[in-house]
C-alpha cells in the first residue's frame, strides 16, 4: 500500500518510535521532586527544548497541549477571556474547522476574512478592512489565518497579514499544524502571536501538541487544575506522547529538504494528470506545500475516487481528512470558487518524510487506471 495520505497523519518517525519508548520507562509525574519525577520532568523539557528550537522560539514560550485542536482552541477562547471580549475575531475562510469552529463559541463577534481565487489569504481586503476597524465598537482585532492549508497545501502570507493587523494594534494567531516540517516555520520571522502546533502531522504522535505564546501576549487558560504548563494548561502532561513530538519535530526540520525536493515529482504526477485526463489543480499557480496535490475532474467523485484508489493500494482522501468519513463539501475549495461539480469531486495526495521516488508515478497510474475505466470513458 502507498501511503499518500499525510495531511491526514504522517506515519511515525523512528526518531519519536524511540523516543517515545524510551519515555514510558519513566514511570513517574514530572511534577513529583523525587529522583524519578526529576527523569520525567527532564524528558518534557528536552521535548520543549526541541519543539522550540523548529520554530526558533524560547522553550519557555512552548505550552504542550493534546493536539492542534486544543492549541488552536487555547489561543482562541484565551486571548478573548483575558481581553473579556474587547475583541472581534477575523478568521479567514480556509481555516481548519479547529479555527473556525472555536472561533464560532469564543462569544464575540467573527468576521470572515476573504480568500483569493488562487486559495491565499486577500491581502488587500485585510488592509482596506484594517484601515476602516472601528476599535471602539470592534475592539481589538483578532486575525486566525493558518500557515499553510490542509486540502490545497497553498502557503498563506502569515508575515504580511501579521505586520498589517499589528499595524493596527491587533494580535494574529497563525495555525501552523500543517506547516511544521514542511516549510520554514520561524515565529519571530512570522511576526505573529500566537502559534498552534500538532505532533502528529510531522511524524510525531495523535494526541499531543503545542501552542508556542509570543512573551507578554494576552492568554488566559481555558482548563484548570493542578498549574502544570504555567497553569496555562492543567493537566499531568503526556510524557511519551510530549517526547515522540519533541523528536519528531527536531528530524522534521533536519529532513524538510528531502521533502520540499518532493516537488518535482509532485509536479510530473500533475503535469501528466492534467495532459491525459484534463484534470483541475487547485492552488497550482501560487507557492504550495511541496508534497500536497489537490486535484479534480468533473463528474469523478471523490469517494468514488478514494475507494478504487484503495483497492489500487493507494491511500488517499477525500476533501478536509479530518472529516472524512462525514463526507461533505470543501469549503476550502468553495472559498476558492470552486464549482460544486469540481469541489465535489476533488481528491487530495499528500506525501512526507517516508515516501519512496516512484510513490507519486505509481498514484498516477492507478488514478489513472480508474479515470479511464469510469469518467474518461463517459467523457
Ligand atoms: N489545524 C490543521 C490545519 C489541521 O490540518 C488539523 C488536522 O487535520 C488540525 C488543526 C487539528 O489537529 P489535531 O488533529 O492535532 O487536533
């Protein structure tokens, strides 16, 4: 089976295999003083150090948290608390339903912040609507735009939107879960706030990730309990999970040359799709995650797509991974102005740290294959 799903979860590197194995020896809480306790805290702060040193931050910035959903959802909720809703949230409409939907409870006011054709982040539009920000009816301006986007893998202007909405005055929380790894992730360079991180889309484990906090930055916690991580989020922290992330995210960073290098393959696999089937690549004209391919033809539907891929011995997905299964239309690709014939039918490849020279060929071909026994055949 070729495994082209790793948007979805990037199968475990053997750095956090081992890492983590090596953490579940240390029985012990990493809150406890004793000899043991001291082991167990000792592995958490070299993950922190680790996690950190990717996205060239202090550890002490790094709160562990059990995934991106909950970074993304400690950074939303909390910078509203500690700002008591003095604040409206802009949020760009090809966020991860982590963003958007947390956004939707956080109990201010959200705006919807508009996207190109291409699937960036309009700039434009966020300088124009900067610039006509009421402060004392709005209050303070909250920007969730991600770093680069789970379905097209298109790379957003984080930097640019980050320096407009500090311009006037707000704060930017970047969701960076698809980027670490895959493109250089560097939180000062960003200018951002906020930065939500999760393990296991960079060969790291489900269940374990990070919100990295710019020093000073409002943020109030959303659990409480016993004050671990800086009583920013309670909890006794995932030890094995904390240090499989730790390692992965130090061998993700060492190996992002390897996969950006996946781009020319990348792009013969679209360049043949596109000259033997016609297929639609979405986000091909602007900067994109060099192991992401979004593509579609008319009529071939996307679950119809994944299951012959399947049976070929590919994995892909179809639409946003995280809910497939609940199959439903893209609103990435919507935001994009994607037709529904065309989003409906759109499939998602995605490769990474392990896949092998021939993977992107061999996806061709059985695509391929199914295309030309069903819709290029009707066609
Ligand atoms: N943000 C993005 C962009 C994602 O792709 C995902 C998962 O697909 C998440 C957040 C959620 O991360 P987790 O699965 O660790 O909760």
């Amino acid at each position: 089976m070729i495994y082209a799903d790793y948007n979805a979860t990037a199968p475990l590197r053997p750095e956090a295999r081992a890492a983590m194995i090596a953490a579940l020896e240390v029985q012990a809480n990493p809150s406890s003083v004793h000899g043991p306790g001291r082991a167990a805290r000792k592995v958490v702060e070299t993950a922190r150090a680790q996690v950190g040193a990717a996205i060239g931050a202090r550890a002490q910035d790094v709160v562990f948290t059990s995934g991106g959903t909950e970074a993304n959802a400690l950074a939303l909720h909390g910078v509203v608390a500690q700002l008591e809703r003095k604040c409206t949230l802009l949020v760009s409409a090809i966020e991860h339903e982590a963003v958007i939907k947390n956004a939707g409870y956080a109990g201010v006011g959200v705006e919807t912040a508009y996207i190109t054709a291409d699937g960036k982040l309009d700039l434009d539009w966020l300088r124009d609507r900067m610039a006509k920000w009421d402060h004392d009816r709005d209050g303070l301006p909250l920007m969730a735009i991600m770093m680069a986007n789970n379905e097209t893998g298109v790379i957003q202007p984080v930097s640019e939107a980050a320096m407009i909405v500090r311009e006037a005055g707000g704060l930017t929380h970047c969701d960076a879960v698809q980027g670490l790894g895959k493109i250089m992730v560097n939180v000062g360079l960003l200018g951002v706030d906020y930065l939500a991180l999760s393990a296991h889309k960079a060969g790291g484990p489900q269940g374990c990730g990070a919100l990295w906090v710019r020093s000073g930055a409002p943020l109030k916690p959303v659990l409480f309990g016993g004050g671990q991580e800086r009583s920013l989020r309670s909890g006794t922290e995932n030890l094995s999970g904390i240090a499989g992330f730790g390692a992965a995210a130090e061998a993700s960073v060492r190996d992002m040359g390897k996969l950006q290098a996946l781009a020319a393959a990348r792009d013969a696999m679209e360049a043949r799709l596109i000259s033997e089937a016609g297929v639609t690549v979405f986000g091909a004209g602007v900067e994109r995650l060099a192991q992401t391919s979004n593509f579609a033809i008319a009529g071939f539907r996307a679950e119809t797509q994944v299951m012959a891929m399947d049976l070929g011995g590919v994995a892909v997905s179809s639409g946003s991974a995280c809910s497939s299964g609940k199959v439903k239309r893209s609103l990435v690709l919507a935001a994009m102005g994607a037709e529904d014939a065309l989003a409906d039918s759109a499939i998602r490849v995605s490769f990474g740290w392990d896949t092998q020279p021939g993977d992107f060929d061999r996806v061709a071909d059985v695509w391929l294959e199914a295309a030309r026994r069903t819709v290029l055949k009707t066609n």
